[in-house]
C-alpha cells in the first residue's frame, strides 16, 4: 500500500478544469484499487450515501484537438459532514477513465459536477431497527459514507455491513475503516458497538468465506451476530454491487415481503448498481 497527502494551503490555487477540485491524498490498496481524496467546493451539499460524476479532460478530437470532459459515475465515500470528498477506485487497465485516473498525483485537479444524487440514502426507508448493508467490490463505497454519519446510528439500534469480495486484499479499505470508527474522536461515540462488520472472500481463503447472498439466506450472518431472522417490521437493507447481486438482494428482500423504496417514496430496501455492465454506458447527468 503506497500513501500520499497534501494539506490543503499547498493546494494549486487556480482551477485550470471546469468545475475542477485538486487531489489531497492518495492510497493504493492493490493492483487494481485505489481511494482518494479531494478538496470540497464550498457549496456542494449532499446527503452520505449519494454519487456524483467525477472525471478528467478527454484525449485531444483528432482533427479539432478539442477535449471534453470524461466523467463516470462515483459513490462519495467520505460522509456529508466531511471537509474533503473521498473515493474508493477500481482500476480497469483499458477503462476509458479509469486507465488514466489511476495515475492521478497529489495536486492534480480532478473535474466533479456538484449535482449529488441516488437512492442509498437513509431519506429513502421507512423507520426501522436494523440496517443491513449488502455489498461486494467497490459497492462498499456508499456504505463507507453512511457508517460515518452519526444520523445512521440515531436512527437505527444495529447496523450490519456484510462485504463480499474475491481476495482478501479487496476487503482492506472497508476493514480498516471499521477498525478506525470505535476510536474515531468524531463519530466514535455514535457508533459504540451498533456496527456489525461481516466481510468474506469467494476466491481466496479467508477467515470468513462465502457469497453474501448465500450467507444472508442460509442465516449464517444473523446468527454470528445473534440477529433474529429477516423481518420487515425492523429490517431495512441497502444494496450496493453487481447487477447479478442486486437482482439476488432484492428477491432476497421481496420474499420476505419487503417493498423497494425510492427518494419520492420510501420502503423497507434500496438498491443501486456499483457499475454498469460490460459494453453499457449511462449518462446519470
Ligand atoms: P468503464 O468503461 O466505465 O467500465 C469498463 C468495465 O469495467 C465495465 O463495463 C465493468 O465491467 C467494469 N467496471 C467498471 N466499474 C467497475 C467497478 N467499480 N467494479 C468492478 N468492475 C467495474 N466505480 C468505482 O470504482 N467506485 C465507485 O464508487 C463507483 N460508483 C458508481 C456509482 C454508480 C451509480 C455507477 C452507475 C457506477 C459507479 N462506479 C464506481 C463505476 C464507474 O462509474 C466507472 O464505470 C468506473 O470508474 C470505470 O470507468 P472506466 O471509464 O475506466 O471504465
Ligand atoms: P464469486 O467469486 O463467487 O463470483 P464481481 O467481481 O463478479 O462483481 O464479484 C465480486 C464479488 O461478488 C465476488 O466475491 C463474487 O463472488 C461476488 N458476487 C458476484 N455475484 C454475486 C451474487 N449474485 N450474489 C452474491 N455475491 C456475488
């Protein structure tokens, strides 16, 4: 793992890019993953678990040598009250943005559109007594968010992050993020012991093996930590990975008689894709 940090008086002061933010820190956790932190425009308001389009200057057009932006889609890691935004990062070696972005260097400027959005976020459940958050890869990235923030743990008794992986080494930045909350002078005392992490590997041996989705139904989750079985009148969930995961969640969560809430009307789940399948493309502005 390689670190580099910045404070933010050696930041470039003039933004060259249009809505441009300059990088502060970087951490690579493996060959193909990476966080990084950013400077915050001053008015960007947004609620933890949301996403906004971040990218970089596109490859000069061939023949006008005019560049336009390249902006995907990313979770905000860092929660709402936060003074820089944090990322967590696949790299893809041919992605569009990814290939370069991992390069990026401290000082660097990134371009990010302040117009926050998504539905990982707490306004979109009912009231209950337990959040469970289900994710694999990248999709721990909202949740990293939400398990900062003192509303989570105001509004629910117990919270269960379950992140599946397939090596160990993809578990490392949600792992030592948990480990860092109990001590945390900010949020510490809002956590206390409500967070319950449960993270496994597919791929590779690992204290806790196993597919999420097979954990959740066969009851191995509830039952380390306790838990009675799925209900609707406490649970809610928040799904965060692969289209096949989510599809999997989400019939976990309407067996049980749960309803798929939204921003306009909320319910007893929430599901949002990590990326966009192979080939697909979206355009969320
Ligand atoms: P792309 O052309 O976008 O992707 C190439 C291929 O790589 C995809 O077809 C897919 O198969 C694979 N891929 C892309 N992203 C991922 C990923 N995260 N994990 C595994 N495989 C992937 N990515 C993040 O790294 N962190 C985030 O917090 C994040 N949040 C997102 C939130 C939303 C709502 C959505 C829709 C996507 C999110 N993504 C996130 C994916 C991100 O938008 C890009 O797809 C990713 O940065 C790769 O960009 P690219 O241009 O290099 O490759
Ligand atoms: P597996 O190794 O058994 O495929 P991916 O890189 O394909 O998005 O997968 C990331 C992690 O999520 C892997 O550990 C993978 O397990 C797991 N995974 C993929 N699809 C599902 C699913 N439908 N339900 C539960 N876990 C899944």
């Amino acid at each position: 793992m390689t670190d580099q940090t910045l404070t933010l008086n050696e930041a470039k002061p003039v933004p060259v890019l249009p809505d441009a933010q300059t990088v502060t820190s970087i951490t690579h956790h493996n060959d193909w993953l990476f966080s990084f932190r950013v400077t915050r425009p001053q008015s960007l308001r947004f609620r933890s678990g949301e996403f906004v389009m971040i990218g970089l200057m596109g490859d000069p057009h061939p023949e006008t040598g005019k560049q336009k932006p390249l902006l995907r889609a990313y979770s905000i890691a860092s929660p709402s009250w936060d003074e820089e935004l944090e990322f967590y990062s696949i790299k893809v070696q041919d992605g569009p943005l990814t290939s370069k972005l991992q390069h990026i260097q401290v000082g660097d400027e990134i371009i990010l559109r302040p117009k926050p959005v998504g539905t990982l976020v707490l306004d979109a459940l009912l009231p209950g007594n337990r959040m469970y958050f289900i994710c694999t890869g990248t999709g721990i990235a909202p949740f990293a968010s939400l398990i900062r923030d003192p509303e989570l743990y105001e509004k629910y008794d117990e919270v269960i992050l379950a992140h599946t992986c397939r090596y160990e080494s993809e578990l490392k930045y949600g792992a030592d993020l948990v480990a860092s909350l109990a001590d945390d002078p900010l949020i510490g005392e809002f956590v206390g012991d409500k967070l319950k992490y449960y993270a496994t590997t597919t791929r590779e041996n690992s204290p806790r093996m196993g597919r999420v989705t097979d954990l959740l139904r066969n009851g191995t989750i509830a039952k380390e930590f306790d838990l009675p079985p799925m209900n609707k009148d406490t649970d809610r969930l928040m799904v965060c990975g692969s289209m096949a995961l989510n599809l999997d969640v989400k019939d976990i969560c309407e067996t049980a008689g749960m309803t798929e809430g939204s921003n306009s009307m909320p319910g007893e789940f929430v599901v949002e894709k990590a990326f966009v399948g192979e080939g697909v493309t979206e355009n969320f502005d």
